[in-house]
C-alpha cells in the first residue's frame, strides 16, 4: 500500500484529474474521473520506485502529513 502524499486536482486544460506525488520528483498521472487518476497514480508510483531502485537513485521515505504554515 502506497503511503506517499497524493495530490489530486481537476485541470481545465487537460480536462482531466492531476494526481501529483510532492515527495517523488516527476512522479504524476491523470484521469477522466478521480478514481482514475488515484488508480493511474498508484502504479506510476510503484513504477517509479522501481526505476529509482534499478538506477541507484535513493527513494524518499514518505512524510505523512505535511504541515502547511500561514
């Protein structure tokens, strides 16, 4: 089970949903529904893991909540 922050936003000009994982550089999928792009982001995160492992790159241990300051 992934434990990275998922971001999830709708863009206008993909018309799709974005998910984006802050803590993994490049790491981002979309969608048509939100479902999707959660579903689409789940194996790109996984896929992503697995490139960082086969070139040596460190992967990030995931944060949890992030603490937002106003």
């Amino acid at each position: 089970m992934n434990k990275y922050e998922i971001i999830i936003y709708w863009s206008d000009d993909d018309s799709s949903y974005i998910a984006e994982v802050p803590e993994l550089p490049g790491c981002m999928a979309d969608g048509k529904t939100y479902h999707e792009a959660l579903e689409n982001v789940e194996i790109i995160i996984m896929e992503w893991v697995d490139t960082a492992k086969s070139i040596g790159r460190e992967i990030p241990k995931p944060r949890g909540k992030r603490l937002i300051y106003a």
